[in-house]
C-alpha cells in the first residue's frame, strides 16, 4: 500500500482505533466463533475493543493464525489485519544451538543461515515478527539468560546481531519466507546485580556507548524493525518508562524509526517498580517515553484515549505510534495478502528434512573442546566405548527457549553414538560399574536441566551438581580415559571436572540435532572449531569475569603477584579457568611469519596459518588491541577482529587485517566517540590471551 493510502487509513481511525493498534495480546482472547472468552471478561473488555487491537502474541500453528485472522477482519471496521509475533529464538519446530552456542562458532554466515532457515519453518505457522535477536551483552553467568546472549564482547555481539537481522528479514519483508525482527531488550539487561533475573542496574553512561550500544546499532543499521524495551531501570528509571533512553538515545543518538514495544507487562510493572501510582500512570509514564506497543496488559487499552482526551500524551504521539505498526504491517504485505501466502509455503516434513540437516551442521560448528589430553580425541571407530551419565539418553537437548520444539524427538548422544558404532556399553547403574574398566574410552555426559538456565533460570552456584561430579569421579576409578560432555546454558566452573577427564566438549544445549552433532565432533567427522563466548571462572567468586576488565591502579603481574596490596584474591587466581575466545580443534593450528607494518593512521598485520594435521580445520584468529594511554580507564584489552578461516589438511594460509581510526575509536567522557593519537599494543592469536605482536604508533 501506497504511504499516502496509509496517511488516509490513519486519517479514518478514531482515537479508541488507533490505540486498539497498539494493543498486543495472546490468542486466548479469541476462540472459535469470536464470543466472549474468560480472559477477555477477565480484562474488562469488549468485542469491539478486541476486534481493534494491533497485534497477537505466541499462536503456534497456521491454522490458529487462520482462524483468528479470518475472524478478526470479519468483525474489523477497517479491514486493518492483525500481526503475529513469537518468540522464534533459535529455531522455531526444528531447534538450532542456544545463541550462547551459536556464538561460540564466531561465524556470522552460521548465525544468518540460521536466522533464514528459522524464519522460513516460523513463516509456514504464520508468524510475522520474532522476539529475536537478543543483544544483551554479558557478564554473569549466575544469570540464567546468557543462554540467549552473544557473550560478553561488544565486537562479537554486534558482528553476530547484524546477522541475525540480515538472516530473518532477508531483502525484503515482502517476501513471505522472512521474519521482521525485533532487537532486545533495550537496554542493560544483562548486568542485573547479582546475576539475578529482573534485579536492579546501574550502569555509567560510559559503559552504556561503549559496550552495550553497538549491538543494538549494528541491528538498527542493519534496518531492524522493531526494539523492545528492557524491564531493568537505566540512570535509576525502568527502561520502558524512561524518555530519555528512549527518545534521546534510541531515536536519536541511534536514529531508530521503527517500532517500540514493551517486554511483557513491563509497562505494567512500572508501578512494582514504584516509579507509577497505578496503571493510569503506568500508562502516561510508558506512552511519555515512547513506548509504542504494550505487550500482554491491559493498561494502554483502558487508559491511553483518557490520556490523550486530557491532553496529557498528545495525538501526534498517538498518531506517529499507530503509523510505524501500520508501516510494518505494510512493509509485511499484510495489506495486500494478510495470510502471507500462508498456504503456498512448502510442506512441514520437506522444511523439516532440510532444517534438521542443517541444524546439525551447525551444532557441529557450535561447540568447543576444552580438553583434549594426549590426544584422546578424536575416537577411533576401533575404540570400544562406554557411555554413562545423566545425559546419556536425555531428550533435554533443545535449551530453554524451545517453545514449539519437539523434545521427545531430539537425537540424544546415546543414539547419536549408535548410529557411528556398536562397539559401546550404555552403563545405567553401580554393578555395571565394572564393564567401565574393559573399555579404551568413557563418555560421561553430564549437565543443566533446561529449566535451569533462560528467563528465571539465575543460579547463585555455577558448579555441577555434586551427584554428577561424585560419578565422574566413580567413573575415574575405573577407568581414567575420561571423554566428558556437556550440555549447559551457560559458563561453568569446571575445576573438578578438569581434574577427572581428559577430554572436555561444551556442547551447550546443541539442538534437535544434538546427538547427531556431537558423535561427528567426538569421531572427528567435523574438527571442532567454536570458541568460548564467554569466559568460564575458576570461582562463581570471581563473577562477574570477563577477559576485558579494565586495568586498574594495582594490576596483578608476574612481578608483584606476591605482593599484598594488589588486585588479587587470597584463595585463587585472577583468570579464567577457559578464557574468552578459547577452543581447540584437533588440527594444532599454528599462527606465523606475523607482521606488523605500521602506517600511522592505520596498521596492517600480516600473518600465515599453518594446519600441520591430516585433517581440514577451521580456526578463528583474533586480533585484540591495549590503548596504552586514554582519557577514561580502558579494557586491558579488546577485541577488534576475528575471522574463522579454512585452512586445508597439511596447508598454510596467508592472511591480513587492517585496523583504521574505526577500530580505535572510544567515548571520551563528553560521550563523543574518537581515537587519541598513541600508542596501541597488538596482540594475535587463537583466543583472548594471544602474545604481543608489536605496537601500532596511531596519528590522525
Ligand atoms: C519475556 C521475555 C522476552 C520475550 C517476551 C515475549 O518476558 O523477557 O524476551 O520476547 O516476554 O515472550
């Protein structure tokens, strides 16, 4: 539809019309045949009301959708169809790696082929918009929802954002395959204090630019359309009622003209937070910030026309909110098609084929080796296996935002494994103890419930639980050729698992595909290649961990590490137990012939991969930076480039990277973002403790 065709449709609503658009509820509220139903008595509302509202939150099938889109335009005045959003997170029927592990690949290309494949199996149920990505940078694993996140490096997290967008919103939202995505949640969220879900943040402004914005603009540049409010305060207000955030930052620091909608309730829940009197409040507090659409409650719907008729929230607003769902809608083609083409997308079973193959490609790419002592691994199709553990036959693979995933279907490691050799014994229990010490090698899965990681999902220890590592340690008194694999959400301390194995792979919560994936890694059917997103503590003590702490007035080094009166624990070291960036592959890469050739205002570092192994790799170099002297206190360092590159068996590979002002560049105290003339440390390697390679002498 033309703009100005909109401009008139506007031009028709009625003031209760127009904020029907910005309504969003679930698809309880209509049932067959449209009577009344509980929830809407519940909510005080009326036919007419509910035939005005914008949007619909969580249907799970095409025919769902159907039905209420073919009932709701019945009764609509102005035959203005609904949207339908969900939250497609990683995947929609056919589950992909949690975020954390498709992150761990550090491979955009992985994340959008992802993001594609999802958006075309979550369009065939209907589905419009995603709730995804999430651009929450963090550092805490106590935090149940860095499952979801990209990590905790700005760089990394952007980079991947981009491509999620990309991935679901295609080249145009015309296209009936593709997803409008919806960034989140802005902004913050991520340092909850205490690593607990929906606990209070306080953040400078400094590390709002510097670490948390860049992901949220990388989405928005790449034309993202719609950002959803976090439920956490910034500079002491909730996100969702905070103008400054929302008007001054976002719209315009970021220059975001899409859709602003609410995390669930959290317009309502202003007045918990105690920043609202009530839900007249509520409302004037959320619609005076900018939010546009209020997820799941009834506050905009029963007090945001008394608002405006008082002159308090102004029609512009009104009107300028109703515009940019309307756009959506029309950048959807809902106008023209409100079904989508929804009966023209391929068949159920033929996505499924091609989604499953791939999800098992990419769950493959998704995981990191942590250890692999005396090269245990990969297993020889010889080896005679054992497989304890109680992940061993658990279908709890797909992770905690896995809404529409078939469980019970999901490939476990047990039969992932079969489907490789015979030669294995699945012990269950103690008197099968014994067979443990005939074998060459044990596999002990081990893990998290799904239950125990996502939203709500915070945890205070980071351990595994003592029953899972009191039976490595019975599995290691028989037999110590110890492969351990685990399926978590998050970091953990794996002190005493380090200890009794000798071979660890972090599989994450791996997918539909899961056990599929990890028998390919654990054969060496695929060289594993990811690399830790986030660093694993030695200590849920040392939380929060990242490898890019600022430096301090009494830094620990070699020289003062004895020393009293320095930043240092008592009872354990500094650093992580596996750092950011950290993965092996079972190749031994190796990096030389690094140059550096300085040429003021930019550098060019020039190095050689070299695979000595039988087997073709894939590894991601990294290239961090330390600003030796700034205006504010800098990470002691950054990462400011990776690439995963191919290197085939037995071959070497020349590559370059070039860093500009771009890559330098930081918020000074006034908030402006510049390079200082000086002197910058490089560092290159395959994670975030790479060697010095010299120093680039940067003048503008
Ligand atoms: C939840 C989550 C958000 C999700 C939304 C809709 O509370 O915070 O990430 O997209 O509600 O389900």
């Amino acid at each position: 539809m033309k703009k100005e065709k909109l401009d008139q449709l506007l031009e028709k609503l009625s003031l209760e019309e127009k904020v029907g658009q910005l309504v969003q509820l679930g698809p309880m509220f209509f049932s067959e045949g449209g009577e009344i139903t509980g929830p809407m008595q519940a909510m005080d509302m009326t036919k007419t009301e509910l035939y005005q509202i914008g949007s619909v939150l969580g249907t799970h099938t095409k025919e769902e959708v159907k039905n209420i889109q073919s009932t709701y335009l019945e009764h609509s005045a102005h035959g203005i169809p609904l949207m339908f959003m969900a939250d497609v997170i990683h995947g929609y029927e056919t589950i992909f790696p949690i975020p954390l592990a498709l992150a761990s690949s550090f491979d955009p290309s992985i994340v959008k082929e992802m993001a594609r494949l999802s958006a075309k199996e979550a369009t065939s149920a209907g589905v419009h918009v995603t709730f995804s990505p999430m651009a929450d940078l963090v550092r805490d694993p106590r935090w149940g929802r860095v499952l979801e996140s990209n990590g905790e490096d700005p760089l990394l997290n952007a980079t991947l954002i981009k491509a999620y967008v990309e991935g679901y919103q295609g080249d145009s939202l015309l296209d009936p395959e593709t997803l409008a995505a919806c960034v989140k949640h802005f902004i913050g969220y991520g340092e909850a204090e205490g690593g607990r879900d929906y606990n209070t943040v306080d953040i400078s402004d400094l590390v709002l630019y510097q670490n948390h914005l860049p992901a949220f603009k990388a989405a928005i540049d790449a034309g993202v359309k719609l950002v959803m409010t976090s439920f956490n305060t910034i500079r002491g207000i909730p996100a969702t009622g905070n103008r400054w955030l929302l008007q001054e930052v976002l719209r315009r620091d970021l220059n975001f003209d899409g859709v602003i909608i609410s995390d669930w309730a959290s317009v309502h829940e202003l007045i918990n937070h105690r920043v609202a009197a009530d839900k007249r409040d509520a409302t004037f507090k959320a619609a005076n910030a900018g939010v546009e659409i209020d997820m799941m409650t009834d506050n905009y719907q029963h007090h945001l026309v008394d608002l405006v008729k008082e002159g308090l929230i102004s029609e512009e607003f009104i009107n300028q909110a109703v515009m940019h769902v309307l756009q959506l809608k029309n950048d959807l083609g809902l106008f023209e098609d409100p079904y989508r083409s929804l009966d023209k997308h391929p068949e159920k079973e033929i996505i499924e084929v091609e989604l499953r193959a791939e999800s098992r490609r990419i769950a493959s790419q998704s995981m990191v080796l942590l250890e692999n002592q005396q090269a245990i691994l990969p297993l020889q199709k010889e080896d005679q296996l054992a497989l304890i553990g109680p992940l061993a036959e658990s279908h709890d693979l797909l992770g905690a935002w896995s809404w529409i995933g078939k469980t019970e279907q999901s490939v476990t490691i047990s039969e992932g494994l079969l489907s490789k050799t015979k030669q294995i014994e699945m012990v269950k229990d103690r008197h099968d103890y014994v067979k443990l010490k005939y074998v060459d090698k044990v596999i002990v899965a081990l893990g998290e419930h799904s239950e125990e990681t996502g939203e709500g999902g915070s945890k205070t220890e980071i351990t595994l639980p003592q029953e899972q590592i009191d039976l490595l340690k019975e599995v290691y008194k028989w037999n110590q050729n110890i492969i351990v694999v685990l399926i978590n959400g998050r970091p953990l301390d794996l002190t005493e698992i380090k200890m009794y194995s000798r071979a660890i792979l972090e599989a994450w919560f791996p997918g539909s595909e899961a056990g599929n994936a990890i028998a390919d890694v654990l054969y060496g059917d695929v060289n594993p290649s990811g690399k830790l997103p986030m660093s694993f503590p030695r200590s849920v003590g040392q939380v929060p961990l990242t490898y890019n702490m600022m430096s301090t007035g009494r830094a620990i080094n070699e020289y003062n590490h004895t020393q009293k009166y320095v930043s240092k624990y008592l009872d354990n070291e500094n650093t992580a137990l596996y750092p950011f960036g950290y993965g092996l592959t079972y190749s031994n890469v190796k990096l030389s012939e690094v140059e550096v050739i300085d040429k003021g205002d930019n550098v060019t570092v020039n190095y050689t991969l070299i695979n000595p192994s039988m087997l073709d790799a894939q590894e991601v170099v990294q290239l961090y930076v330390k600003d030796m002297v700034t205006e504010v206190a800098r990470p002691e360092r950054e990462l400011k480039y990776f690439e995963k590159v191919f290197i085939s068996a037995g071959a070497s590979k020349k590559c370059s990277v070039n860093l500009t002002s771009e890559d330098i560049a930081y918020y000074h105290p006034d908030l402006i973002k510049k390079a200082d003339d000086g002197t910058i440390e490089l560092y290159l390697g395959l994670d975030s403790q790479a060697p010095l390679i010299g120093s680039w002498h940067y003048k503008a």
